[in-house]
C-alpha cells in the first residue's frame, strides 16, 4: 500500500487535536507526519503513535515533500500558505472558509459528492460544520424526492469558535454558579446559561456569514443553485456538538412517508437515525460528541405544509463537521488515485 | 377604588413566587390575600409587603370569599379545585393548560385578545409560555399584513418545568464540571451543557403536547382556525427566559418592509425591540430574564420565500409566560368591570 507524506497546519488547535487522533485511530498510511503552528504555539511537542512530535514554525517552506497537507489555522494563513503548499506538490484540504466558494476549488462531504474530488487544482475544501451536518440529513431525503426549501435553526456548540471558546464556556460557567462576575474573552456576550445570535458580521440582507455559508455552501456541494434556504444560526451552552432544527419542503406533491425517511436516513453511511417516540429519545449533543455519525430524528409530517416535513438533528462539530470530513476527503482522494 | 380578596392556588412554586412578587410590585389593589399549596407545602410561610403570610392547604373549601384566584398548582389540581372556586364566586384565572381549549373558557393575552375576557363563565385561561411569547411577535405583524404560515424553533428554559427543574440545571451543571456523574431527576435527560426534544408525550403526528399547544392556542388566541404553524420545541441548558427562531409568511405579496416591522414591534406594548446589526445585540435570554418585555429581533427578509421573514426572540418565561400574563388578565378584568 502507498503511504503518504502528511503535514497539519494548526495542529495545536481543537481541530488539530482530532486530526491527530483520527489520523492515529483510523490507521492512516503515514509515510511522515509535520506537525506546523504559528508562532504562538511552534516549539510545543504533541504525542502521535506513542512518540513525541515537535510542533514547527508554518512558513512557505514548510511543504516540501508534502503529499496530503490538511489546513486548519484560520482563513488568513490559509490564504497565504496554500499556495505555495499546492506549489510544492501537495494535495491541500482546508478546513478554513478562504477557497470554499471558488469555483476552481471542489467543496466536498465525501458521503455526498466524492466525485468533485476529481476536479481539484491542489486545494480542495472542507465545507463549514454547520453546512457539513445539515446536508447529511438532507442528501437521503434528495434520494427520495426533489428538495426544494429548507428552513433551519441551529443550536451551535461552543467548539465552533475554538478550543479557547470551550474553555470560556466551562470557566463562565463555573464563575456564574459561583456568582462571581464574568468577563467575555472569547463570545462578544456571556455564554454561560446563556445563548445568542451567531457572532459573525451582519451583511446587508440581514444575515450573517454563518448563515450565508449554509446558504451557498449546501447550493455548491448539492450542486443544486435553485435551492431555497434560509437559516438562523444561534450559539448555546453546549461543548462540541451543533444541533439543528430543520423544516424541508419538497416539490409540490411529493413528500416520502416517514417510514421511507427513516429507512433513507438509516441506511445513509454516517447517519445514526434516533427516533424513538414511545421512549422520547431524539437527537442529543452529549450524544453525538465523539460520534462520528450525525444523528438524526424527530421526523414527522409538517402538520402546516403538506409538501414538508420537520427533523430535528445533533453532530459532533469536531468530527464530522471539521477534522474527520477533512480525512475521509483524504481518504476518498486516495482511494481514486487507486 | 374597589379593592379584591385574592388566593392563589400554588404560591410556593415559581410561578407562585412572582405572582406574589408582581402583586406587591404592580400595587395590586388587594383587600385580602390567601395563600394556598397542597399537603407538600402547606403550612409553610411566606413575606408578602413585609408580612408573613402562612401557606394554607388548598381545599374545595378555600375559595369563600374569595374575588380572583391565580391557579398554577398544575392541571389536576386546576380541574379539581377551579369548579368549586368558580362556584365560590371568584374568577379563576388559570395558567395550566386543563381548560385552554375549552371553547367556553376565554384563553387570553390582554396585549392581544382583551375582548375576550367579557366572554368568561368564571374560567379564563392564561396560555402556554412557548405560545404567549410567540404570539407578543406575531400580533403586531397581522397589524401590517395577514400572516398565513409560522415555522417555529423554540430554546426553552428549565423554568418551564418549574423550580425543581431550575435547580436540576444548577446541582447538574455544578456536578459536571467537577466531572461527577450525575442523575437526571426531573428531566428524563441530562440538561447540563445538552440540550433535548421537548419532554412530553408525542402523539400519533409525530408532535409533541408542547408543540401542538402552540398549534392550537395561537389559531384560538388570535381567532384565526385556518393559521398554518409548525414548531419543534427543544429544552436548553438556559435557567428562565425562552427564545425562538421563527419564520413567518405573509399573504402573497404582502410581506412588509423591515422599517414597518421594526416600527410595529417597537410601538406594540410589551414588546422591546432587540436589533443591532452593528452591535451584533440581539434578544438573549440573560437580558429578557427578569424583564416584563419579549425581546425582538434578528428580524430581515427571508431569502428563500419572497413573502417570509425570520426573526429571533426572547421573553421571561415565568413573567410574560406565565405570572405576568395572569396578572394582566386580572388587571384588565377589573379594568372591564370599572
């Protein structure tokens, strides 16, 4: 079996972590592995396959001999380090949000369109997490019958802004229980007990950049322009795990039953359906962190649309929505390359 | 000005306690007060306006006397002991849910429906939290334009499954950032840093009792059988204050501008308009808690539906969701009766 040269970019952070573990548990075929960071974190040592690695300065020179590097330190670095990774002949998989719009770059959840893959000019995207665990609900239903609309509310985790966004949740926590007075670091606003609008710019139309990514990143990987969505993205006082609720409208006509959605939804690779109405068990954050599926229930009717129906879904942010995308997009690629 | 005997069946509970908060704060004009719990609570004492007042035990026989009793003791209880009281002479004024939909038993929002209140046979019923603070968004919008569609997500508080409940979210938060195990008591999951479907039974639609009174509360609230809702209601890690993510479609065509809507929202009574784009200061529930107003805003052109809007609220769960709104409706009886 051919092995690769690999190198992360961010590998301190929280997605850095679980690329770290993922690349360990899933048995990637390593030839060598470069762990880079920006200065604030270059110098420190993390442990791979029992050994102790050094992490190294991120600079243009950091990918030569790199077959697969996997990008997760911010849009900025990415914009400035990719191109000259593509230059030294790596296969660059960015976490950031820099490329995902660019038409000459494909942005790919490997379950729905692998086959883009094909299409890359060095850099290929990992779409933004949110984007990741709503369409792993939404392409099995696309199976069954043409989507025409969807209409989202997101229950986004802590772990969307970062390690240091974890860690604000836990301490804010521990300080109002406490009654103690909280300084917001991280979040612009307290997070303990507490839970409000994304925290990302405002544009003109009202909305703001993670909706907007929800909005034109599911129209690119679905390759579906004509799709109608519109999105709330809201931040709550959850670890790791984004929920979303999910209302979708089908063409006029053509709603599977439930019992076709669940059948759909069970057998798609990296779905876990949890639908038990009798023991009221449905999606939940605390079980979808760690997990690699996104799960997905609540399936019923819309009792005030007969085209659409509503679910409710929880995934694992770190996971699916970031670092382990990130590897079965490495992994499909390799697969194709034979 | 006349003045009134007043009990309240239940006053040890949440619901109980800003009751009695609200009647000395609001200078209610008050002739008497009775406070009245079941065998758990009673004989307990209370301060009302610097007294202690005792807590006696709720009976068939506590009503003599009695003008106006606020029951939120839970259904049973109200199914129990209202008749009797009604029988009494007072007017029950009801925040459980065991006549709501009782075609002869008015379900009132004073903001909105006042005019029903001249319609009571002794029972008049104060809605669903989820509903109430729901509806404080949608009764200035029907002002500029006919809704016909509102698709609801809703981030519940613990308040709503009472004190206990709260309480469960502190002791279970505390626990588990000191990494003990913990054991869901009220809530059927843990509600620490997790969130869940909302905890009551789910019938044959797929819907669950909280979801299905948004339904049917609002069409008899706002006297409009044929209005088409959808929710999926979710309980968050948040202590007292409700929030909600909700779209709403206009008749064809009629979808007012964003200027009309804030200006609507700003003008109607109980209502405090949250909408800084700039600022990045939208409804939170840290801010509505403790608030007589629901807080609106993130309000903008929905942009997959020409004829829809999004916008996200927040309203004090325990005060206009439920002991506020009940004072309301006493207060504009008395009103009616001059």
């Amino acid at each position: 079996m051919r092995t690769y040269h690999v190198a992360i970019a961010g590998a301190t952070g929280a997605v850095g972590a679980e690329l770290l573990r993922l690349l360990e548990t899933r048995e990637f075929p390593l030839e060598s592995l470069r762990l880079l960071a920006s200065e604030r974190s270059a110098g420190r040592s993390l442990a791979f396959r029992g050994r102790s690695h050094r992490v190294e300065l991120l600079s243009e020179d950091s990918f030569r001999g790199i077959d697969i590097a996997f990008f997760s330190a911010g849009g900025s670095r990415s914009r400035q380090f990719a191109p000259p990774a593509v230059a030294a002949g790596a296969l660059v998989i960015d976490n950031s949000s820099a490329f995902r719009m660019d038409p000459a770059v494909p942005l790919v959840i490997p379950e729905i369109n692998a086959a883009d893959i094909r299409d890359h000019r060095g850099i290929i995207a990992n779409p933004n997490c949110s984007t990741i665990v709503l369409l792993m609900a939404i392409a099995p239903l696309r199976n069954l019958a043409p989507v025409r609309r969807i209409v989202a509310s997101t229950y986004q985790a802590a772990s969307g802004a970062g390690a240091q966004a974890m860690q604000e949740l836990l301490d804010q926590t521990h300080e109002t229980l406490h009654e103690r007075p909280i300084v917001p670091r991280v979040f612009p606003h307290p997070i303990a007990f507490n839970l409000f609008s994304h925290n990302t710019a405002i544009d003109e139309t009202g909305y703001n950049e993670e909706e907007r990514k929800m909005i034109f990143e599911s129209r690119k990987i679905l390759h579906d322009p004509a799709l109608r969505i519109t999105a709330t993205c809201i931040r709550v006082p959850v670890v790791r795990a984004h929920s979303e609720s999910v209302n979708i409208e089908f063409a006029p006509g053509r709603r599977p039953s439930v019992d076709a959605i669940r059948t759909a939804l069970a057998e798609f690779p990296g779905v876990a359906l949890v639908d038990d109405r009798q023991a009221n068990h449905f999606p939940m954050p605390i079980e979808a962190s760690g997990r690699d599926e996104v799960l997905v229930g609540r399936i019923r009717p819309d009792l005030s649309n007969e085209d659409a129906i509503d679910l409710f879904l929880s995934g694992d942010q770190i996971l699916k929505g970031a670092a382990l995308n990130a590897i079965q997009i490495a992994e499909a690629w390799m697969r194709m390359k034979g």
